[in-house]
C-alpha cells in the first residue's frame, strides 16, 4: 500500500506502488519476523497547498498598492 500526504494540510491520497525494483520494501533485517506487508508514504504538499502558497497574500498586495 502506498500513501501521499500533504504535510501542511494533511490530505492523505492512495496511490499505486512503484513497480520494478524495490529495495525499501524489502527488509534488511527481519529480526525473525514474518514480513507479509510494506507500506511506502510520499511526504510533499498538495497542488492545492502548493497554489496556496504561490498566491500573493491581501497584505502584499495592499503594500504593492500604496506604492
């Protein structure tokens, strides 16, 4: 199972795992456990949160006005 999480608003996406060769999913030590599920999440920001961001604020704007 694989996750992407906005890490400023949290929204949480699945999304399909990698395919080829994946070393992270493989343990390098089981330290005698039966290992039957890996999990990867994608840490970012959302496209929403990105734009956000980007977008001038009311205050920038006002001082971009008065001069």
């Amino acid at each position: 199972m694989c996750w992407k999480v906005c890490r400023s608003c949290s929204r949480m996406v699945d999304v399909d795992c990698a395919v080829g060769h994946t070393p992270c999913l493989t343990a390098a030590d089981d330290s005698g456990f039966e290992i039957d599920e890996a999990e990867v999440i994608y840490w970012g920001r959302c496209p929403e949160c990105l734009a956000a961001a980007s977008a001038p604020t009311a205050s920038a704007h006002a001082s971009e006005q008065l001069s």
